[in-house]
C-alpha cells in the first residue's frame, strides 16, 4: 500500500510559513494603526508645531479688548485708504500659526496685504461677544477671514479650509485661491 502525498495526507499537518511571512505579515498589521490614526498623527504635529511657536511671540490678540483693536484697525484702514481684514483664530490652533506664517513668510501674499489691508488677529474665543455680534463666523472651525466695510461692519466672511491642507509644515496650499479671496473678498 502506498502512501498519498503530504498535501493528501489529512494526518500530516502542513509546514509553518518561513518567518519572513511573519515578519511582512506583523509590518503590515502595524501600519493598521497607522492609517487608522493618521488624524492623530496629523493633530499631534499641529500641536508639536503650536508649542514650538508659542514659545515665541503671541499672534492672536487674546487682551479681551477686541472692539478696540478693530476700532483702531478700522480708523487706521480709513486714514490709509485701505480695507480692514480681521483673522479670527487662536494662537492654540496650529492652522492659525500656520495661516499667519504664509500671511508673513510668502511674498505674493504678504505684498497684498500690505498694499491693501489693516490686519488684526483676534483670538475667537477671548473676544466671543464681539465673534457672536458678527454673526458668529467661526462656529464651524478658526481660522476664518472677516473683511470689514469702512465703517467697522462685516462685508464678507471667508472660511479657510478650502485652501489647502496642513501638517507640521504646509503640505498642500492652494495660493492662487487665497490671492483671489484677498483680492475680490465678496466673491463667494
């Protein structure tokens, strides 16, 4: 009587996989986390970030005196012929840092601003009463852009985060969208 092959055989069990399976097996199972918690990833650089520039300078106003900042931007803005642009945000959204670093660092950008606006950064959460006053613009999410009409009243409010999409450093900015909304704010 002859005996069947191993692979027929029902008693003879089958060999175990090389290691090197293993090993490709237990890398790809550690990338689940990976992939699954990218957000986390993402949110802890924005945090790295924050701290990293905290410990520099102040960006956004928190003083809890927001109707006087944009009064002064506002008559600033009157006297120099230009527009009045209020950033709301926060100094603990890394979004916000990274928003003003463009605004600061990126010369298009920073040209036109110059040129044409009066720039005051307003901590959303210090200055709640006047946010709300305004309509409440940041509810959904800071950094959000309020254009002010010469008076002090809001003519147009953009959100942000259609622009781009940002890491520990800017990953993926759409700078021609953010020139245009400078440039022609009331365009929806």
């Amino acid at each position: 009587m002859t005996e069947a092959p191993p692979s027929q055989n029902p008693r003879v069990l089958p060999s175990r996989p090389p290691r090197r399976h293993l090993l490709a097996l237990a890398v790809l199972v550690s990338l689940v986390p990976v992939a699954v918690g990218g957000a986390v990833g993402l949110r802890k650089l924005y945090n790295a970030y924050a701290e990293r520039r905290l410990r520099g300078r102040r960006v956004y106003d928190a003083s809890g005196n927001g109707k006087r900042v944009v009064e002064t931007a506002v008559q600033r803005a009157a006297a120099e012929g230009k527009r009045v642009l209020v950033v709301l945000g926060g100094d603990w959204c890394s979004w916000c840092l990274l928003l003003d670093d463009v605004f600061s660092n990126h010369e298009k950008i920073r040209t036109l601003l110059e040129e044409d606006y009066i720039v005051a950064k307003l901590d959303a959460r210090a200055h709640r009463d006047l946010v709300v006053s305004w309509g409440d613009p940041a509810k959904d999410g800071v950094p959000v852009l309020v254009f002010l009409d010469h008076s002090g009243r809001v003519a147009a409010v953009r959100e942000t985060a259609s622009l781009g999409t940002f890491g520990g450093r800017v990953l993926d900015f759409d700078e021609r969208g953010l020139l245009e909304m400078l440039a022609r704010p009331d365009d929806s």
